[in-house]
C-alpha cells in the first residue's frame, strides 16, 4: 500500500527522491490528484498507464515548475507566452510544439509532435523543482473513473499499486485544468476546466475556437467516455424517479426529488466555483448509495458551469465502446 505523508519539507523532499527512483506518487495540485511520474523515464511513465490501465493513445499533461522549465521542452509561441504571463502558475495547460530530442519520453505526447504542459500552483510546484524534472501527472484514478480531489479517495483507488501520496486536503478547484491550443491564426480550447474561458478571452480580446469532439485526440480529457462513475448517470432532470440518488445544484429541486435514495447539492446557493470543488467527490459519494442511476439538476453553461457540463456528458455516455470504437469518434 502507498505511504501517505503530510505536507511538509521533508514530505516534498521524499517524494522527489522517489519519483526519482522512477516510482509513482500522487500529488495534490489545486485543480485535482495527480499520479506523477518523472517525464523523462519511460518505464515510470509506463507505470502510469499501467496503474491506470489508461490507453497509450491518450497523451500526458507534463507539469513543470517554471517557465524556463517549460521552455526546455516546448516553443513558445507569443499568445501561449501572454497566457503563460497572465494564468501560470493555475489551472491551464497549453498545448505546444514539442522540442525535438528534448528527453521527454515519447509515451507521455502519445506519438503526438505537442506537449501538453502546465504549471501547477502550491506543493506541486516544490516538488517539481526539487527533481528538476517535469512530472508527467495524470489525475489519479483508474482511467475514465471520477477524478482524486483528496488523499483518501486516491488511496482507496490506486493506493496497492503506487508507492506514496502526499496529502494537503481537499483539491482548491476541484476539475481538471484548461487545455488551450493555439493553432496559427486559431485559438482552440481543447479541453474546458477550472480556469473559465471567458478569462482567457479577456486576456487574448478575442473569443476562444471549441474543438470538434469527433475530431482526433490532440491533449488529455478527450476521451468520449470519461470521469465516470459506475452508476449511469440521467442529465438535466426535472423529474426524480423513485429510487435514483439525486446530484442537486441550487436552491430549487426538481420535481419528486423525495423520493431519491440520497441528494447531495452541488452548491445550494448556485455558486459555480463551490459546484466545481465539490463536483468530483459527490459523485462519488452517491456512487456508493444502493442505487442504479444518478440524476443531476440542470447546470448553467456560463463560466465554470461550461467545464462541469463537460465532465457530467463525458460522465454520462456510453460505456460499452470498445477501443477501436472510441478511436472513430475520438
């Protein structure tokens, strides 16, 4: 089972010195867990995958610890630079050409010529420094299964197969980071997350591309089927059945919602940023009531509102494709 220290020096200094030794170990960062590995060492980013049974095909969010880090490994290009200076360290990955013969193993682009890199805030960031490497960082959990936003959850996922997890509460933003593109002329959001589009808009005074969700995998978070708990999950209900566990937001119910098996709100003042934090480890705490189907309130679309939308559809979908199948509508 996986040592779980504190947070403290010496913490951070154990757990550089076993991601050195090639190990995994999960780390807090404001947006969620992550399951870190060096970048550098293919067979600890192999052991990622592997601990995750994550499919090859999916590439890696690499986190470093600075600019100068990330400028060993990617170009830059001036409107990912103008975001760099305006949201790093936070909660937003771009994805960059990648340098060649950089040391970055191969597994963690997935064969891609990008990187997807981030800088994340707080303990994350120590860590890195401190093994002077990037850390390929997936969020820790079994793949397509709900994201770690604390020590415990992480533990009670993937604790037999990694060798420590440092515990600093529960995570600040609660989803996955934004994973933004730029494409020439194009700047694509990828991925929405916890730093909401219209603050990246009004840093780069235009307005961000979506990426079609057919189109092929180009950065982490893009699998149609993802975050997902094992109950099925019925979105933008207003009408409870009897027996389904409820995923309220605001202040208002839906219609029968006596009749669920268990209602945890999301935030019941409608507060976007409390339903982000919480999104995560309410799903699975309702994962685990004696009940077959989520129901989940309808959620607005502004804001952070567009990324926990993401999360709940990718959440909801089918889950019977096989891999060659989710490779034709990736």
């Amino acid at each position: 089972m996986a040592t779980i220290l504190g947070m403290d020096e010496q913490a951070i200094l154990a757990a550089a010195d076993t991601l050195a030794q090639g190990k995994l170990v999960a780390i807090p960062t404001e947006t969620v867990y992550g399951l870190a590995a060096d970048a550098t060492n293919g067979s600890a980013v192999a052991g990622i995958f592997e601990a995750k049974g994550r499919p090859h095909f999916n590439p890696l969010i690499c986190h470093v610890s600075d600019v100068a880090m990330a400028e060993r490994y990617a170009e830059i290009d001036p409107v990912s630079r103008q975001l760099i200076n305006a949201f790093w360290p936070g909660p937003l990955t771009l994805v960059l050409p990648l340098k060649p013969d950089c040391g970055i193993h191969p597994l963690v682009a997935a064969g891609l010529d990008t990187i997807a890199l981030r800088m994340p805030r707080g303990v994350a960031g120590k860590i890195i420094a401190a093994l002077d490497r990037p850390l390929a960082a997936p969020s820790a959990n079994t793949s397509g299964k709900i994201s770690g936003t604390n020590a415990l959850s992480v533990e009670g996922d993937l604790g037999s197969k990694i060798a420590m997890i440092l515990d600093a509460g529960p995570s600040e933003v609660g989803l996955e980071s934004t994973i933004v593109k730029v494409d020439g002329d194009t700047i694509l959001m990828l991925r929405p997350g916890g730093l909401p589009a219209e603050e990246i808009e009004a840093v780069i005074g235009r307005k961000l591309g979506r990426i079609d969700q057919r189109a092929a995998i180009q950065a982490p978070g893009m699998m149609a089927s993802h975050y997902a708990p094992s109950a099925a999950m019925r979105l933008n209900v207003h009408d409870v059945m009897a027996g389904e566990a409820l995923l309220a937001f605001g202040p208002h119910r839906a219609n029968g919602y006596s009749k669920a098996a268990a209602i945890l709100n999301l935030s019941e003042t409608g507060s976007l940023h409390e339903a982000a934090t919480n999104l995560f480890d309410f799903m699975k705490r309702l994962d685990a009531v004696d009940c077959t189907m989520i129901a989940v309130e309808p959620i607005p679309f502004n804001g952070l509102g567009e990324a926990i939308n993401d999360r709940l559809v990718r959440a909801a979908a089918p889950r019977s494709l096989s891999v060659a199948e989710m490779e034709q509508i990736k």
